[in-house]
C-alpha cells in the first residue's frame, strides 16, 4: 500500500473545503485501490466534510493537522484526540511548522501520540534531521508503540520551497528512519511534491507514498498527483 496525504495546513474555511470537494468530484481521479488517499483539514473543516464526501461517496480518509498534548480538562480552547476519535482515523504531530512557531518539543509530540493512539487514531509523525533522533528516542521511551504510526521525512529546506529535495537522498534517509524503527512503520517524504516529481518519491524502495502541502490544495493539482501514480 502506498499513501498520499495531504495536508492544507492554515488554509480553506468550511465553504471553501466544501467547493474543493465539488472540484475532486468534477474531476473524477480513478483513485486506485492500492494507494490510499488521506486529508489532513482544519479542525473547522472535518465534521461537514465527512459527511459530504460520505454523500459523495469519494474514498477520502480525513485527518487533522494537530491534538493537544492534554487529556480532558480546564484546558480553554485545547481540541483533545477524545474530540478527534469521532472524526478521523490520522493526525499530523510534530510539524517543523509548530516547532518554529509554537515551540512544540518532541516531548509534546511523543505525549500528543500517546493520546492519539489511546483514541484509535494513527499518529502521522513528521521528522527531520536536526531532531530526527530525539523525536523517534522520545517515542520509545514513552512507549510509543512505533508500529501504529506514520512517519514523514520532510526536510525543511524542502518544504513549501518549490525545491524538492533529490529522491534517492531521500530515500537513503527514510530507509535509516525504517532501519531506526525496525522497520515496523510506513515512512513517507514530504517537501514540494508535484504531480510531476511524485513518481520519483514514490518508485523509491523504502518510500512508502508523499505528503502535500502547496499541491493538495486545487482539486485540479491534488488529483493530478493522484492520477500520476496510476
Ligand atoms: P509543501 O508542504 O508540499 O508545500 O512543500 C509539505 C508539508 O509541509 O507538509
């Protein structure tokens, strides 16, 4: 099986999310049964989009793109994976975009995957280099059982840059990610994906699929990646 995730980070209201579906449903990508097919949304976006891709019968599996690191409680605005579980089956942690600007720990990120886990949510754990050790150490030592999770090689240089980074160096990264998770888990690249370099990410031995940030935003870009790994 191989993954396509999408992630639209602080992007689209509800009635935009609502249009993007109009467009995917349009467009008609074969989605090919082998490739599954995840978005990650704004928590705001979730419940109605379920319900219309339901409608629509469009075999998108949704995620969200961050969980509080705290249980229920007196925590004033914190979404919790409890309020997750009802909604989506995947949850991004450890973004280096929540590192830079919400100084998030890999001690959060391990906390916010034992939580998500405990909801039956899979944690999709993005890693790169400067913390890629700590972060997977942080896992194990709170007894993350690594093989329920996703991993994401997204260097940062690559992200949102236009300037993929070269497909079998990325390999060789994600096969040591694979080598450090005793290879239990998928392990994804992520970092300017297009519809035109996805192929070369993807036919890569220890890349198990992608996640888009820019490109999964149009319908028209998100099921042009889509149809070239068909
Ligand atoms: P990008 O984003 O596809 O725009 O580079 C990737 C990501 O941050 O997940």
């Amino acid at each position: 099986m191989k993954y396509v995730i999408g992630n639209w980070k602080s992007n689209q209201n509800l009635t935009e999310s609502l249009i993007w579906i109009d467009g995917i449903h349009a467009l008609k990508p074969k989605f090919p049964a082998d490739i599954a097919i995840i978005l990650c949304l704004p928590f705001t976006d979730i419940a109605a989009f379920n319900h219309k891709i339901a409608d629509l019968n469009i075999p998108i599996i949704t995620g969200a793109q961050d969980v509080s690191h705290l249980a229920p409680g007196k925590h004033t605005g914190e979404i919790t994976a409890n309020m997750l579980g009802e909604l989506v089956s995947y949850c991004i942690v450890g973004h280096s975009e929540r590192r830079r600007d919400f100084n998030e720990t890999s001690q959060m990120v391990a906390e916010k995957a034992k939580l998500l886990l405990e909801n039956s949510i899979t944690p999709i754990v993005c890693l790169d280099l400067p913390y890629l050790d700590e972060q997977i150490k942080e896992l194990f030592q709170n007894n993350i059982d690594v093989s329920r999770c996703f991993f994401v090689y997204e260097p940062i240089a690559a992200i949102g840059t236009g300037h993929p980074l070269d497909p079998v160096e990325a390999n060789h990264t994600t096969n040591q990610i694979g080598f450090l998770l005793d290879n239990v888990a998928p392990v994804l690249y992520g970092g300017s994906v297009t519809a035109d370099n996805v192929k070369s990410f993807v036919d890569q031995s220890r890349i198990d699929g992608v996640l888009v940030g820019t490109d999964s935003l149009e319908p028209t870009l998100f099921a042009g990646i889509i149809n070239s790994l068909i």
